[in-house]
C-alpha cells in the first residue's frame, strides 16, 4: 500500500466516524453522545478535516457549553420532533421540493441510492427516509467501503443531490432557532463537516488511482 | 426519534467509534439494513483458517469459518489425513465457549482472605501489571528463602507449548513441582499396553481393515479417541465387521454393535481371560505370532497345566506361564459367575473374535483399566491382541509415525542458579514413588505423576509444606474424585493463582486470576496425534482477536511473569527466554510476549515446516504453509513394523512380564520389602508370580454393600469438552444424544427392575449418597442399564463455570451434581492413575 | 427447475447430533428451536435392548399442510420442491404450526435470542454480560452467520414463525445443506429425485426406503434407508 493510499484509508476512518457520530446527534439526546469522552472524540476527529468546525466541537467539550440533558431533549423535540410546527424539518424534501412536502421525489431518489447500495430502512426506523440521521448514516455506510471510483461517484453524487444540497438551508434554521448551545453549535458542525467533505471528494477523484 | 440499538452506546462511546475503522469491521447500522443481496457482498472476508480442536484428545486438525474477523463456523480440517475433514459435533460448541459472556475478560484478585466452597472470593478488577507483580513478588519471597519447591506449577489440559510454562519456567525459577493431570485421564490404560508390548502410550487402530472390534468400555462414536474418524467410517466397519462392546451402560457405540456385554463393574479382567482361555481350549490362537506347540497338538485344556518345552514362542513370551498360573482356570462357567455375561455369548464373542483375526481389535479404554485394580485387566484385555497376532498389524491395533517435531526447548540448566538447583533437587510433592504408589510410567518407579494425591500432600504437608501453586487450564476441585479433599487443600494454600478462560470451580480459591486465551481461537500452540494409520503434528492458531484482554497460558504468562522476576532482581528466566528461543527464520531474539511464543512454536515444529529439513511425511514450503494448512501428516503406519523388537525386557510380546517384574522388583527394592508388599500396599490380592501376568483381581468398591446397595458408573458425553463445556447452550439444548439422558438436566439412570424395588420413577428428584459425599439429580429408569448399578455422566454439576452450567452461580448452585463429589479419592496404584471406573463406589439412592 | 430431496442413511448415522447443532450454528436458529432434530427411543429390556435414533427436518413435503394452511402465502413451495417462509408476508398467525404435523415451525413469540440480550455479568467488571460481547462483536448473536440472510431473515424477528428452508442459501450457491455437509458420518444425500442418475435415487432404489408418517399423504422429500 503507498503513502497516498494509506492516508486516504486513515481520512476515509475519519470521514466514517465523523458521519457516524453525526447522524447519532440527530437521534433524541443520550447521555453516553454528549459527555466528555464523546465530545472529544469529535473534537478530535473534526480536527483531522475540518478545524474550522473543530472549533465549535471543542467549544462543547466544556461541560458547561452542553447544558442539561433535559434541556437537551426539551430543544430537539422543538426543532424536529414536534408536536406542533418543527422548528427545523430535519428531512430533505423539505427543503429540496417546491411544496415543502414530505415523501416526494428526492426522497425516493433517496432510497433508490440506499437501495442500490444495497440498503433497506431498517424495520424500526420509523422515519423518512430523508431525515439528516439517515442521509448521514447512509453517507457513514458509503465511506466504510473500499475505495474506488465507484464508491467515491456515489458518495459524491449523494452530496451534490440529497445531503449537500440541502444542509445549508437546515442548520441555518437549526441556528436561529435553537435555544441551546449544543444545537446551535452542531448546526455549525454539520454544515462545515459536509461542505469540506464534498471538495474532498472532488479532489479525491483526482488524485485516485485508476484499478 | 429515539435510538433504537443502544447497544455500542454502553461504555465509552468514543472508544466504541475509535474502533470503526479498524480493519474487517463491518459498519454497525441505526437507520437501515443491508438488503440480501449486498450482505452476500459483505461477506468478501470469509475464510478459513486452520487450528486445532481440543474438546477431547483426539486433538482434531480443524478450520474455523471467518467472517470480518468473527469466528462463525467450525469444520475438520481437510488436509488432516487422520479426520479427512471431519469433525464430532464437539467442535461447534467451541464456538460458544470463545464467545461465552462469563469468561474472564481482566485479572482479578480475591479481597475475602477466607477461603472455601462457600466463601465468596469477592474478586475485584486489577490491572495486568498488579497481577503480575503480586506473582513476582510471592515468588522472590520463595527465593528469598530458599522454599522454591514450595511453588507448585499444576498443569491440566496443554498443548506442546507446555515445555515454557511447566518445564522450564518451573525448574529455572527452581521447583521441581511440574504437576500434570495425566494421572486423571488414562494412564492405566498405558500400563496395559506397556507391561505387554513395551508401549507407554494410546494405541492407533487399523478401523478400515477390521473384521472384528471388541471394544473394552471404550465408545469411540461418542469420546476418546479418533472420534470423528470412528464416525466416518462407522457404516463401513458395520458393513464389514462385528462389533462387541463390553459396558455395563448401553452406550452409543453399544447402540450401534452387534453385541452388547453389559458387564459387572470392574469384572472386565474376568471377562478378557475367560475368552483367551477359550482362544486357547479352541486351537485359535496364533500360530504366525505366538508359534504353536511342537508337535502342533493342542494341549490347553481347561484346567490342565502344559509343559513349557511342549511349546515354541516366536514373538510373544511367557505363553504357556500364562496359561499354567492363570488361565486354565478361567472359563467361561467361571466367568458368567463374576461377570454377569452368560458363558454362551462369552464363547461365541470369543470364536468370531479369534476367527476374524487377526484383523481384529480388543480396544482398551479407561473404563476398563481406570479400576483400583486395572491394571491388569488392561494387560488382560491388550494380551488378547498378543493372543491373536493382531498387534501392530493390518487391521489392529497399530503405533504411530514418528512426528519429527522438536519436544524441548534448549538447554536450561546454565541459567539455574543455586537456590534453583537445591530447589530442583526435592522429590514432587505428589507422593509418586511412595510404597504404596509406584506410579511405573514407562517402568520407572515414581515416573508418573499422582494427580489427586497432591491435595493430600498440601493438607498434609506430606512430603513438605506448599506455599504458592499456579494452575492453568485444569479445574482439579471439580475433576478429581473426592473432591471435599481440593476443597480443603485449596482452601489450605497460602497463595493460589488459576490461569483459566471462565471462573471455574478451582477459581473460587484463587487469590489472582488471570484470565486465558482460548485454546482454539486465541492460542499459538502445537500437537501431535494420530488416527487411521497417520500421525501428524496440527497447529493452535490466533484465528481471531480476543475481545478480552487475555494472555496465552504456556508463553506468554511464563513471559510476562520472568519480566516482572527481572524487575526484582532476577533475571535468570527472562535471559533464557531471550537468548535460548530465536526465530528460525530471522535468528532474531524476542523481545516482547507475543514474539517470545512465535519463536518458540516456530522453534519446536521447525523439522515439519522447513523445507531444508527432511522428514517422513508431508513436505512443507515454510512456516506460513504450514500455518495456512494447519496440520502436517506423516506416512501411513507400516505393519508388523514391532514384531521381533517390542520396547520390552525380552523383546516379545510378553504374556508373562519380564517388563513388570523389574519394575515391580525395583519399587521393592527402593522401599525394602517384597513385591508381594508392593501388592498389598496398591491394594491388589495377587501374590508370587502371578503379579506378573494378567491374572484375575476381584473389584475393589469403597462402601459396605448393605449401606450402599447399588453400584456406580461415571461415563462421558459426547458433548464433554473435557468437562468444559456445560456453560454452552447447545450442550444443554443436545444433551439427549447420550443415549438415556436428557436436555438440559442430568439423569442417573437405574434399570426399571431397581426402580419399582426402590420406588423411584423417572423425574423424581433424588440424591446419590456415597461414603464420601453426596449428590443431588434427576431419576431416570432405563433399560440400558445394567440392574444393581446407578449410571450417570460426568459433565454437569458445575456450581461455578457460568450462568448455564451452575444452576445458580451467585448461590454456588449447581445444575445436576457432580460425580466426582460421590467418587473416593481411589487409585489405580501401579500407574498411579485416579480410579473412578470398575464400580469403584457403591451409593445408595434417596428420593427428596 | 429440480425436485430436491434428502436421503438419510439410519445405518451410517452414530446419532451423534452434529445435524442439529451446526444447523443452529448456520441458520442463527434461537434456542429452545430445533430447525433439525431428533427422536430417539429404548426398546426391550436389559439385556435384550435396542436403541433407536431418528435425526429429523422440515420434511418439505410435496403436499406441505403447512402450505395449505397459510392464509397469506407466505409458507410455499418454490421451483425446486422447497417448501419455504416468507417473514415478509408472514403474520404470526400459527396456522401453519397447527397443520404441521412434523412440529418443525417454531413461533417467535419472544425476541430471538435472549440469551445473547441478558446484561447481567455473573462477577461483575470480571466477566461480561451476553449484550456486552454482541456489542463489542457488532452483530445480535457473537457467530452470526451472514450467509443466511442471502434468502431468508438472518434472524427471524419476534412475531412470526420459522423452519428449515433446506438452506436454499446454500444450494443456491451450489453447496449442499449444512447438515449434509457437517454430518461426521456422511449419513445425509441431498439431490434431485428428477435427475435419475442422481446418488439419491441410486441409494432409494439400493436400500429401499420409509418416509415419516407417510400414511398422512403429506408426500414427504425426506427419506430414511437402512436401520440404526
């Protein structure tokens, strides 16, 4: 394996964490995602692709940033859960059709990239299959395969169609209406973590070696 | 939207995702699920990769199914010409035993000071490095005054590997204590094939070229040995072959022979001289092995005496002795009376016997030697092969190849200092070679070892006071019989560390444990055995990466302890380590645990893997071909090979034992008596001459026939992994494939006739009281048992080893009972083995 | 297209259990199920006394009641003679458990696999507890096998039924069903009754041959030769 490769197998870990980690955020707050350890990790990682954003996730590590769990969870069932208007419709047809509806076409483009990756909805996910958990895990599963040309024209054409297309609107929603911290600050991170991804992935099909 | 797979959340959840990418992990989805098609794509890294399987000794060369770094399936391994690939349904419950969520996964150390079954040990977490310095610094206490024989090393179940840890780590350090379990598995029935035709060792048999197999308590469909061959070829043997299988139990193997012998405990002896008597009235012997008399007329005649000079030897010796002192006695009238077998079926097993050789088999099996006064209806019943020429030959019993692999590492004595070397100097403290244990492994007094007997020694301080014992891969306070007596011994010792893979029953003494690689999965290791004419040398390979934070028992613990012994001020081990074992290929010294066993496994089995060697057998390309294949073969067996050059005193197959007698006449000598004294101090009636020949000893039984009135037999399941695998769900979910048991429940089983007499009806709950303990477990009447006997497996009864097999492991209560709780601390003297077959106790039921 | 069917040598087979153990092992049945199995029984009286064993599966009958019974079609038969379950279409409704009369469907009342869900460690920070090493495996059960999830549920989720499918995952990959193929005394023959040279219809036409409880018409693609 040559230098080059090794370093886009350690970016690819990252990039796989990264997303991973994400997309749990996006999921009801749990106390073992928003302690120390957890938020360093992040910290940490986000380091390695994007320090800009790395910023904001250190920022959380100071425990008085993250603010009470019940907080925590009053703010996200605000934003994306309801019961009454959502703050911040975490799904994208939200944002990428003209009638703000849920279930549209982009959102079986959507599963028709899940499907050809060979991915279902898993039976207790209950869900869109557009929600930002599920376009950031879908992009974690993505990066978790072997690397070739293929791989990376998926990855890339998701961005460009579902998940980049529409992270701009989302967090800057998430941003102005968030009542704590943690969000606000997540909003930041998302949305620079997914901007940097896609050039990676533009200059990765570069840089690539042709198998 | 809530998570709704929490489960990598537990812990840290950084280090969970820390570990994502780490090579052959598969993603761990929240959202979706692979579909069909792509999970098949998932499984690009599936292979196969050769280790050994040591459920039992037949030590199978076996491969395990990878999937992204899991273990998911188990198969014989196909290159072994032994097993052609197959394996007994042992093999896969291996699988539950490596992911078994109640293995030790760090070191503990016990903080309750007090010791004994029902103290809880209150172990607590430690570190490696606390364990281990808490090791050092008992052992530099030894050191520092002069008691390193005071350390025990006791070992159980090994591979090859065992040179390190219970040679060379115990001597250099300066013990002479390298304790094995041997004595508990089948030495006596070595002492058959020894003391006839000079082989200290299990034989191999010839099962395609058989025409008839008597199998002397022996079930090799179910256990020991060369099972999965024994399976494969069963159909084939039926087809050619008759099978008689001598058991008091309807065991598997009875459950698929010909004939069934259901013999009085411990009569065996009875039942092999009667049918060499009638191999002899009958003219049936043979005339190419043994000769024939000279004229060619037979004179055996039941109880007439033969002159000697009528009769010329060839390859046997003593015959005619034989005969005069013993035999023309022996007949089959006789024999109904002791053993329970009608003299009709006694002639005839022995007719179709002796006219089907002499490719016949009389297969001998710790059932029928592991008696207090086995050893010589194991002589008995391997002279039947001398009897009728089909020792060492074409569908008999047979030796193995030789497999060239080295057995030692280098020289050690350089770096034994003088505390080691006065240390070394003390006899073993398991009392081997005392008057009344002659332990004659291969002819020596005092050769073999005395497994139980060193839980008398500690309460005694017999020969001397032990301080510290390290034990691994064994579990002596549930597999030795009496075992009130470990209780009590293990209770009695200062310092206890057990090297083991689950909390064990032994563990409960401990004062550290260390948790163990599996031998299967996690181990480097070697072996060598045989079956179906090849010996061959198979591998234990690291075939996935521990989930648990284990080291290797035989190298890496030895390892780990001499670099702590360095840190203190002695360095002697820790040298040898790293100037005495090298990596053949770099000549590079380790400098690490982990390379400190590569070198060594490299370095012993180096003969078989490297190309510039020759040997007899597979010829290998190199280390990572014999790692990728797993097992070396060697040529097939040769017949008749021995003939004319047995490993005895007179060179023949000996009929009258020369062999024994010097070995009997040297223990005499050692202790100033009379080999009648030896006799009587093993518990043993013969006197003279007859102490020489296989001649005919009533059982001993330990319990008074009144109190006690039925009479007990031990067997093992076919699932058994050596007693280890009763913490497994499929143990339990399968255990009725022992012919009269039951799933998850153990069963003594009387014969119906016992039970109306008694009143006990199956399902009763019932407790099996001996002279020395008592047990509690499930009735159950069967008509495979033989009447006046009680007959239940050993495997079940664990109070600790995990939450399936303890019934309550908080409580310390276990599911069935164990038979070694009923079973006397008796012993096949002259080998020294353990006696728990033979009907060695007698119990009486009680319903509750 | 092809007729399959499995031919079991009572003679060769040392009941040793091996069929119904690894069967376990390569279709991630949960326990207390038995995809493969058997019956044994003792007759006689000491010391005339016979031991008999009988390993036993779905018997894929040509005339499945279990087909018959199922109100949404998810028990059928497939184009080789199968008779399989769809946990897609399944209901849980336990008609096809009641029209078996083999006992081979088992109900998934509970989650599958308790055992490996239990978070209790025997000797707590000392051992782990089930969740905690299927957690640190990344999969529901330590020695999941992925293969089975190529035709078939991996693992069948509470709510619905299970059975042997043959492992139609194997055949589909041209291997023969686990049990055939981990069965220590090769008792097992799988093959196509349609193909005449094939070794099942060699060996039905050698040893002659009975099928369980024939008498009920079920037609079934299980067949025993020779005895125990």
């Amino acid at each position: 394996m040559g230098q080059l490769e090794c370093n886009i197998r350690a970016q690819n870990e990252t990039r796989a964490n990264l997303y991973r980690l994400l997309s749990l955020y996006y999921y009801e707050p749990e106390k073992e995602l928003i302690d120390k350890r957890a938020l360093s990790f992040l910290a940490a990682e986000m380091a390695q692709v994007c320090p800009e954003g790395a910023k904001y996730a250190a920022e959380l590590t100071e425990e008085a940033n993250i603010g009470e769990i019940e907080d925590l969870r009053i703010d996200y069932a605000k934003l994306f859960v309801g019961p009454f208007d959502l703050l911040a419709p975490p799904y994208g047809s939200v944002y990428l059709e003209k009638r703000r509806r849920v279930m549209g076409e982009s959102t079986l483009d959507a599963l028709r990239c899940y499907q050809e990756a060979g991915l279902t909805m898993d039976r207790y996910f209950m869900e869109a299959p557009d929600h930002i958990a599920a376009e950031l895990e879908f992009m974690y599963y993505l990066s978790f395969q072997d690397l070739d040309n293929e791989s990376v024209e998926r990855q890339k054409y998701f961005l460009e169609h579902h998940l980049g297309a529409w992270v701009e609107d989302f967090t800057a929603l998430v941003e102005e209406r968030a009542e704590t911290n943690f969000y606000r600050h997540l909003a930041r991170i998302t949305r620079l973590f997914v901007n940097a991804d896609q050039v990676y992935l533009e200059k990765l099909l570069i840089d690539l070696p042709v198998r | 939207m809530k998570l709704s797979r929490r489960a990598f959340l537990k812990g840290s959840a950084a280090v969970g995702l820390a570990a994502l990418g780490v090579k052959g992990r598969r993603p761990v989805l929240q959202a979706f699920a692979e579909t069909k098609s792509e999970g098949k794509a998932m499984q690009g890294s599936t292979r196969w990769v050769s280790t050994t399987c040591q459920g039992c000794t037949t030590w199978c060369a076996v491969q395990v199914q990878v999937v992204n770094g899991r273990a998911v399936k188990v198969r014989g391994n196909p290159n072994s010409k032994a097993s052609n690939g197959k394996v007994c349904p042992r093999a896969h419950l291996s699988l539950q035993q490596v992911y078994d969520p109640d293995r030790i996964k760090v070191p503990m150390k016990r903080t309750n000071p007090r010791k004994g079954k029902d103290e809880d040990p209150q172990f607590v977490p430690i570190t490696w490095d606390e364990a281990l310095d808490e090791i050092a610094s008992k052992m530099m206490e030894l050191r520092r005054n002069n008691e390193t024989h005071k350390f025990v090393l006791f070992r159980g179940r090994y591979t090859y590997m065992r040179d390190v840890i219970y040679d060379k780590f115990t001597k250099i350090f300066g013990s002479p204590n390298g304790i094995s379990h041997s004595a508990i598995c089948a030495e006596a029935e070595k002492f058959g094939s020894y003391f006839t035709e000079g082989l200290w060792d299990y034989r191999d048999y010839d099962l395609l070229n058989t025409r008839y197999l008597l199998l002397w308590g022996a079930d090799p469909v179910a256990s020991n040995r060369q099972v999965p061959h024994s399976i494969k070829v069963w159909g084939e043997v039926m087809d050619r072959a008759k099978v008689a299988v001598i058991d008091p139990r309807l065991s598997a193997t009875a459950s698929k022979a010909d004939e069934w012998l259901p013999v009085i405990p411990g009569e065996d002896g009875a039942l092999a001289l009667a049918m060499a008597h009638v191999i002899l009235v009958e003219g049936k012997w043979s005339r190419e092995f043994v000769g024939d008399f000279k004229d060619g007329v037979n004179r055996f005649r039941a109880g007439e005496v033969v002159a000697e000079e009528d009769f010329e030897e060839k390859y046997t010796h003593g015959l005619v002795n034989w005969w005069n002192l013993e035999l023309r006695n022996r007949t089959p009238g006789w024999a109904e009376k002791v053993t329970g077998i009608p003299a009709q079926q006694i002639i005839k097993v022995a007719n179709e016997f002796a006219d089907a050789a002499p490719h016949v088999i009389s297969w001998l099996s710790p059932g029928a030697s592991m008696q207090v006064r086995g050893a010589y209806s194991a002589m008995a019943a391997h002279a039947l092969n001398g009897l009728v020429g089909s020792v060492d030959n074409k569908g008999g019993t047979l030796r193995a190849s030789k497999v060239p692999a080295r057995s030692q590492l280098p020289g050690y004595k350089d770096y034994q200092d003088e505390v080691a070397k006065a240390g070394t100097k003390y006899p073993k403290m398991d009392q081997r070679g005392y008057l009344e244990f002659p332990a004659l492994k291969k002819g020596k007094p005092g050769g073999g070892v005395v497994t139980n007997r060193a839980a008398d020694a500690i309460l005694n301080d017999d020969p001397y006071e032990i301080k510290m014992a390290i034990a691994y891969w064994n579990n002596f306070v549930f597999s030795c019989g009496e075992t009130s007596r470990w209780d009590k011994a293990l209770s009695k010792l200062p310092f206890f560390v057990h090297v083991t893979t689950h909390p064990a029953e032994m563990t409960n003494y401990a004062d550290i444990v260390l948790p163990a690689a599996d031998h299967m999965y996690e181990k480097w290791g070697w072996l060598k055995s045989k079956a179906n004419r090849y010996a061959y040398c198979t591998m234990n390979q690291r075939v996935i990466d521990p989930i648990w934070d284990v080291r290797i028992d035989e190298t890496e613990i030895p390892w780990l302890i001499a670099e702590k012994l360095a840190e203190k001020g002695f360095d002697n081990m820790l040298r040898y380590f790293k100037e005495q074992v090298r990596d053949p290929e770099t000549g590079k010294a380790p400098t690490n645990s982990m390379e400190f066993t590569m070198y060594a496994v490299k370095y012993l089995t180096q003969p078989l893997w490297d190309p510039a060697i020759e040997v007899k057998g597979d010829q290998l390309s190199g280390w990572k071909d014999f790692q990728e294949k797993g097992v070396w073969n060697s040529v097939p067996y040769p017949y008749r090979k021995k003939w004319g050059n047995f490993e005895t005193a007179t060179g023949k197959f000996e009929f009258y034992s020369e062999t024994l007698k010097k070995s009997l006449k040297k223990h005499a000598e050692k202790h100033n008596t009379t080999i009648d004294g030896v006799l009587r101090s093993c518990k043993l009636q013969a006197t003279g001459e007859l102490a020489f020949i296989p001649h005919y000893e009533e059982p001993y039984r330990v319990g008074d026939p009144e109190a006690y009135p039925l009479i007990f037999v031990d067997y093992k399941s076919r699932l058994n992994r050596e007693g280890r695998s009763a913490n497994c769900l499929w143990y339990q979910e399968m255990k009725d494939v022992d012919p009269g048991d039951e799933r998850w429940d153990d069963v003594a089983k009387l014969n119906p006739q016992d039970g109306r007499r008694l009143g006990i009806r199956t399902g009763d709950t019932i407790k099996l009281v001996s002279p020395v303990g008592a047990l509690v477990c499930t009735a159950k009447l069967w008509e495979g048992v033989r009447p006046g006997t009680v007959i239940k497996c050993y495997g079940q009864g664990h109070w600790a080893y995990g939450r399936i097999a303890a019934r309550d492991f908080q409580k310390r209560l276990p599911r069935g009972g164990n038979n070694n709780d009923i079973l006397p601390a008796e012993y096949e003297r002259l080998s020294g083995s353990t006696a728990r077959h033979g009907g060695v106790v007698r119990v009486r039921v009680e319903k509750i | 297209m092809a007729n399959y069917a499995m031919v079991i040598d009572l003679h060769k087979c040392v009941g040793c259990g091996a069929c119904a153990i690894t069967c376990k092992n390569e279709n991630n049945v949960p326990e207390g199920f038995y995809w493969a199995n058997y019956v044994h029984k003792t007759t006689g009286t000491f010391p005339n006394v016979r031991y008999q064993f009988i390993p036993t599966l779905c018997n894929h009958c040509e005339n499945a009641p279990c087909v018959k019974a199922c109100p949404v079609q998810a028990m059928y038969k497939d184009e080789n003679g199968l008779t399989l379950h769809d946990p897609e279409k399944c209901i849980g409704c336990k008609a096809c458990i009641i029209a078996d009369p083999y006992g081979v469907i088992y109900f998934n009342k509970k989650e599958p696999h308790q055992f490996w869900r239990n978070n209790e460690p025997v000797i707590p920070g000392a051992t782990a507890t089930a969740k905690e090493v299927t957690e640190k495996i990344g999969e529901q059960v330590p020695y999941y096998n992925p293969a089975r999830a190529t035709t078939y549920a991996g693992i069948r989720p509470k709510g619905i039924v299970e059975k042997c499918s043959l492992c139609d995952h194997r055949i589909k990959e041209g291997e023969e069903p686990y049990c055939v193929a981990s069965c220590p005394a090769e008792a097992r023959t799988f093959g196509d009754l349609d193909d005449p040279g094939s070794k099942v219809n060699y060996l039905l036409q050698k040893y002659g041959y009975f099928r369980l409880r024939e008498e009920l018409g079920t037609k079934p693609k299980v067949y025993y030769i020779r005895q125990y």
